[in-house]
C-alpha cells in the first residue's frame, strides 16, 4: 500500500478518538440517521424504502456533502464504491460516469428521473444542470435499470435530486489558476411557497495551456397549481480541450435548456404521474484552435419525451402494482453528422409482493421499441430477506440494452471514423448483497457479475491508423463492493472498497474505452470537529487502474462555522499527484481555495 494512503487509513482509525463526546449523553437519545435515504426513487418504479428495492444503492444527502466539503458532483461520486468517474477537468467541465467497469455509454444519467444522456455523444451526460447548492441528494443504482428506464442503463444510474425545502444560501470561493466559482439558491422564504431559484458560475484561467473554463446556468422551479410542478433550467460552458479527443489543441463550447412538467394526481386508489419533458443541448468543437474552420464541428441534439405512470397499493397482501409507458424522440442537426433522427416508445410495469413477513419479491419488465434499432424487452426480478431487523440479504437479475449515439455511427474526423452498422447492446447483470445496520454504524456487501453482448468501443489494429465505433463482441464484468459508515452526532467516516475484472476476450485490437477501468478503488471520508469551533474533513480517493496507474487524490476542508454561515479552506489533489483518468488528458496537481457559505 503507498505511503499516502497507508496515512490516510491511520487518521480514519483515530476517528473515535476524535470523536469522544460527540455521542448523545443519554443512550435512549435519538441515532443518527443512516447513510442510506430512507425513500428512494430510482431503483424501482415507484419510491420505495432504500432496504425493500434489492438493488445495490448508494445515497449521498446534502448533509453528508456540505460536511465532506465537497465542491463538485464529480468529486462526491469519486467517493461511491464501483462508480469511476473519468475526468477531462475539474469542477464538472466534463465528465464520462462508469459504474461497475461499464463504458460511459452505459450508465445512465438522471436529473429528477429526467434523461440527461445525450444521443449525440455520451461525453456529454455529465452536463448536469444544477450546482451542489440546490441539490437534496444524489442516488446511484449499481447494475441494469432499462427495466425502469429504458436504454444505456446497464452499468447502473446516476440520479441527482434538487432540494425543494425552504432555504437560502450563497456559496463564493476564489483560489489558485484563477479560480472564481459562485452559486446560490433559494427556496420558500420571498419566493411564492414551493418554489426555488438557482444560479451559478465558475471560471478558471486554467492550471495548463488550453485547460480553462467558464461554466455558468440558472434555473426555475415551482408548483403551478395543486399537484402541477414546473422546471426549467440553462446551462452553458466554454472550455479548453488540449489531448481531449486526439493530439491536438482543441476548445468545446456547450449549452443544454431542460424544460419539464409534472402533474401527479390521486383518484379510487390510483395515483397517477404524467410527465412532459424535452431537452436541447449544443455542442461547437473546434479541433485546433490555431486552424479555425479546420474540423470544427456544430451539433445541436433534442429530446422530447411523454411519460405516464400508474400505482395501486394492493390491500389484500400489502403489496404493491405499477404499470404505465412512455414515447418520445431524439433528432440531431450537425455539421459532421448530418441530420438524423429517431423515435421512441415504451410500456412498462412492475409489482412487489410481501412473502411472508420478512421477505419482499419484486418484479417488472419494460418493452422498448426505436424506429431505427428495433425492440428490446428488459425484465428484472428481486428478492430482499429481513433475516433480522439489524441484517437483511438480497438478490436481482436485470437486462439491459444501449442503442449506439450518433457519434458512434456517423463522427468523422482527423483521428476518428464512425460506423453507421452499429447493433445495439445487450446484457445481463446478476447482483447479490448483504447489509448490518445497527444505530449508527452500517456495514454493506455487493458482489456482482455483468455478461454484455455487442459492446460498443473504438478500437484501431495499430497507433497510426483512425479510431473506429465497432461491436466488439462480447464483455464479462465481475466485482464487489463494501462499505463501512460509522457516525456521530457531529461527526462521521466512512471507508469503501470495490474491485473489478472486465474480460473481453474477442477484442483484440487497441481499445479506446472497454479497457479503461479501475481494477482497485478505495477510500474514505472523515469529517469530525477539532478545536475552537473548526470542522475537517478529509477525503481519499485511491485507484489502481488497469493501464498500471495507482494514485491517491486525496482533498481537505478546514472550516469554521458561525451563525448564519461558515468560511472554510480547501486543499484538492493535496498530495499534488500526477494523473490521468482519460488517456493522454493531464490532470490538474494540487489546487487550493478559500471561500464562505452564507445561509
């Protein structure tokens, strides 16, 4: 073990010592809360208590962020066990999310349930338009979800939730490269009840040449009328992109306006939910920022999407039966690409049968059809044990599938040529788990494997020829996670491991992407107060990667809260560790900042 982490690992075990007198004085006092929300909304149809899903979930609130001091929805999900986020830059710039060694292009992005994968390129789902500030949590579904969401949900989900109680906050730092970063929201208070609105801004002069950027959005949300809710939300970014694509100096531009609306509604027992969404996003790519013209390519993708869900609670045995379906398109106008389009349809249902008294089964299936990629039928099936009220055991199977982007069928340029043949993906993903809960501590198992058929990748046969989209065949994933949380009343830490094995026998060429995974993932959080009001936090990010990189990001808050607010110092990558999570794409060394957080 390297000497940073074998460091890190030692200050996580002094935790209790930190923590003596944090307890509640009395043993009848209230536990602190678990790690994990106690309804969640992704993993099934319709939201459920995090131990009833038989899925591998992983939640992480808004408390837990503010007091890990973490300053990006990157940096929170390098702390989920299995989930690899490859970064192309700090601060969110750009991010490809793989969950259990699956390729970007399979995991599936969410904000509020909403689609945020974009049919042009999956480098862009991590366009994620909201800031820390405005967000209630962020749940992670590990395993196949097309049962619940349709396609590029093999790898597992990532869906971030905004916050819609009463509240106000602004959040200013300002550090090193010229890093200014602002955001704020507010909820309730001199907004009409159970409405929010929220801005931000960040800005960097870079931490190398052709590395800066410029992100900034704002967004809208409220209710109408009783049981109608409203969103609307703008995101742009301007960025550097040096190596990001190919051996050249690049910049990227990008917008992205989502616009939803939902009216949920109760009648003889039925709740009903109908949802009316649509997304635009534009991406302007200049491949050599000394040659304008030269490669320089304008996309414009949209998505427009109808969804409407019915529930019943069944009185008879406790259970419960959902059914509803979707239809929707994505069409793309493009420089490169050209114009494409396609449509979209699905039906879906789900039910959860108690067995007994300490047993859930839980079942669905959705059929998907696309105009231009055929059907596909996605069934998932699970069972959770109470074996007692402190451990409960758990078991799913789930199919997913992928139709491939328009990138992956029709891009062309100096380094790269798509393939317009290309099949959809399919898989299998069989997951298991175990989890002790008692007071505050937790302790979480989740071995799994995944058999992926025509996984889409980029491969060449030798250095100089161009990258081209093809189905390699097909992929085997096998891995676990755990993780251990121990809390306080004011303090907390956690520690993680995941390790993975992804085989592809049939592929045997240059890989762009299939073989770009962490074999080892660990590390932890530890917040806790120190003296004279000040509040730590540490956070650990270790990686063994497969191309023989092993490295410890490792980030650091000291803070100092006062009455309406704190000021805090942040230390990221304090070890100042030289790295890359996309091949050939530096990443920034050590970076500091101070800021204050207003409430």
């Amino acid at each position: 073990m390297k000497p940073v982490l074998s460091a890190i690992c030692l200050l996580l075990s002094a935790v209790p010592a930190l923590a003596q007198g944090t307890d509640p004085p009395s043993s009848t006092a209230q536990a602190p809360p678990r790690v994990t929300a106690d309804v969640v909304v992704t993993a099934t149809l319709l939201p459920a208590g995090a131990a009833e899903t038989g899925r591998s979930l992983f939640s992480m609130t808004r408390e837990d962020l503010e007091r890990m001091g973490i300053s990006s929805i990157v940096e929170g999900l390098r702390l989920v066990p299995g989930v690899d986020p490859r970064a192309r830059g700090p601060r969110d710039v750009q991010t490809d999310f793989s969950i259990r060694g699956a390729t970007f292009g399979q995991t599936l992005v969410l904000f509020d349930g909403l689609r945020l994968n974009d049919s042009q390129s999956g480098h862009h789902n991590g366009d994620i338009p909201i800031p820390l500030a405005a967000i209630e949590r962020i749940e992670v579904v590990a395993g196949s979800g097309s049962s619940v969401h349709g396609a590029d949900a093999l790898g597992g989900v990532i869906n971030v939730i905004p916050r819609s109680d009463p509240h106000r906050i602004l959040d200013v730092s300002t550090g090193e490269h010229g890093l200014f970063a602002a955001q704020g929201s507010i909820g309730g208070d001199i907004l009409p009840k159970n409405w929010t609105l929220t801005g931000w801004f960040n800005r960097s002069s870079g931490f190398t040449f052709d590395r800066e950027f410029t992100i900034g959005g704002a967004a809208g949300r409220g209710a109408l009328a009783h049981g109608l809710v409203v969103d609307a939300r703008h995101q742009r970014k301007a960025f550097g992109a040096d190596q990001f694509y190919g051996n050249s100096p690049s910049k990227e531009w990008t917008d992205q306006t989502l616009g939803s609306g939902t009216w949920t509604a109760a009648s003889r027992g039925w709740v009903t939910s109908t949802r009316a969404a649509y997304r635009n996003h534009g991406d302007h790519f200049r491949w050599d920022i000394n040659r304008p013209g030269f490669a320089e390519n304008r996309h414009r993708t949209n998505a427009i999407e109808g969804h409407f869900l019915a529930s019943h609670s069944l009185t008879a045995n406790g259970g419960t039966v959902a059914v509803g379906g979707s239809a929707g398109g994505d069409w793309i106008a493009s420089s490169n690409l050209g114009d494409h389009a396609f449509s979209r349809m699905a039906v879906f249902a789900e039910a959860a049968v108690p067995l007994g008294t300490r047993a859930t089964a839980r079942g669905g299936v959705r059929v998907d059809h696309f105009s231009d990629f055929g059907s596909s039928t996605s069934p998932t099936g699970s069972v959770v044990i109470r074996v007692t009220d402190e451990f409960t055991v758990r078991g799913s199977a789930s199919r997913g599938f992928r139709v491939p982007s328009f990138t992956e069928l029709y891009y062309h340029d100096p380094a790269n040529q798509g393939s317009p043949d290309l099949r959809p993906e399919h898989g299998w993903t069989l997951d298991g788990g175990a989890e002790w809960a008692r007071g505050p501590w937790v302790v979480s198992v989740s071995p799994f494997r995944r058999w992926d058929d025509d996984v889409i990748d980029w491969v060449k046969a030798a250095p100089a020829d161009l990258w081209r989209s093809t189905n390699v065949r097909d992929v085997t994933s096998t891995g676990f996670e755990t993780f251990v949380i121990r809390r306080w009343r004011s303090a907390f830490v956690r520690v993680h491991y995941a390790g993975l094995k992804v085989e592809a026998p049939d592929l045997t060429q240059l890989s762009k992407y299939v073989l770009e995974y962490a074999r080892h993932q660990s590390g932890g959080s530890l917040t806790v107060p120190v003296v004279a009001g000040f509040r730590a936090a540490v956070n650990v990010d270790h990686r063994h990667r497969l191309d023989g990189q092993e490295y410890d990001l490792v980030g650091f808050r000291l803070s100092k809260g006062f009455t309406r607010g704190e000021i805090y110092f942040d230390v990221a990558n304090a070890f100042d560790e030289t790295y890359h999570e996309v091949a050939g794409v530096t990443m920034p060394g050590r970076w500091m900042s101070i800021g204050f957080r207003l409430r």
